[in-house]
C-alpha cells in the first residue's frame, strides 16, 4: 500500500487513495484536480500510476470571540 502522504519539492501532498492502472487514466484525474485549484503531483510505482495533491490554505475563518 503506498504512503498516504509524501514530500515533494519540500511540500506535502496527500495520496487520493486510488491506484490507476494507466498513466492516461491517473492523468485525467491530474487534470480535474488542477482545475479545482489543487496543486498535483502523478508517480509510478510498481507499474501503477498514483496521484498526490495539496492546497494551500488561503483564508482562516474564526468562529466565536477570541480569547482574552
């Protein structure tokens, strides 16, 4: 099973949980994440193709009063 995370280019990206047997396959999913704003990275391991993606964090919302 591969890792559920790993570092690349000193980010972290996230395994979305699906191994592709194809590279065109793991490709088309590549291309639906960098479209809803994600950054995405694709490797092959043992012949399968496996797609890690991360976002930034670009706004924090608070909910209540802060502390005193």
């Amino acid at each position: 099973m591969p890792d559920s995370s790993r570092i690349i280019s000193g980010k972290k990206f996230m395994w979305d949980g699906v191994v592709y047997p194809t590279q065109e396959e793991a490709q088309g999913v590549v291309e639906k994440y960098r479209k809803d704003n994600f950054e995405v990275e694709s490797e092959e391991e043992e012949n399968q193709f496996l797609v890690y993606t991360r976002r930034a964090v670009k706004e924090i919302v608070l909910d209540g009063k802060p502390p005193a």
